[in-house]
C-alpha cells in the first residue's frame, strides 16, 4: 500500500508560481506512472498531468500545457508539479496518485489509479 502526501499548495497571485510536491511512502513508486488532477469547487476531478516510471514520458491537460511541469525523484520518492503563469481558473484541490498503467493514453482517467492523496488546496488570486 502507498501513501501519498501533497504539499506546496497555497495562496498566489495571478502571473505567479507555486510548486507541488507528492511524497510517497509505504513502497517505492519507481514502477509507478504518477499523476497530478484537480477538483475546483462544484466541478469533476481533471487531470493535470502524469509522468511515467522512469520520467521520460510526459502528459498534460491542454489547459495547464506550456506552463506546468511535472517531474519526479525516485530516489526520493517524490513526484512534483511545477505550476508557473497561473491564473484564477487553476483555482483547485489538487491531488497525486499513482498506477500501475504504462499506457499514456489511459493517463486521463481517474479511475486507473489506486492511491490518491488528501490532496493540497491552490487559490490563484486576480
């Protein structure tokens, strides 16, 4: 079993930048593909973005592309979501979770990942 703590969540202004960190424990998440999603207030859970295994590959909502990255450290155990140009509507709780899905294209759905989160709240101010 994983357990995953958010982090880095916060006020910030409109054009600012927040950084997210993902701490997992209980096992590695080497073998993991991680994903970041975010539920804003009276909205569905979104994706945000994934990453997989090793790093390499990368995914994004078309919503957060050219102004967030993720990332990750396995050797820490640590996946983060750098979030720069942000704007009121990236307004969120924003959560991690982990699957075993290599598969880019199944990164999207909530429902293939198996631990999630408490999840960090962001609010972007105009």
């Amino acid at each position: 079993q994983v357990q995953l703590v958010e982090s880095g969540g916060g006020l910030a202004q409109a054009g600012g930048s927040l950084r997210l960190s993902c701490a997992a424990s209980g096992r590695a998440i080497s073998s993991d593909a991680m994903g970041w999603f975010r539920q804003a207030p009276g909205k569905e859970r979104e994706f945000v973005s994934a990453i997989s295994p090793s790093g390499v590959n990368t995914k994004y909502a078309d919503s957060v592309k050219g102004r967030f990255t993720i990332s990750r450290d396995n050797a820490k155990n640590t996946v983060y979501l750098q979030m720069n140009s942000l704007t009121p509507a990236d307004t969120a709780v924003y959560y991690c979770a982990t699957t075993r899905s290599v598969l880019a294209s199944t990164w999207t759905r909530a429902g293939i990942y198996a631990y999630w989160g408490q999840g960090t709240q962001v609010t972007v101010s105009s």
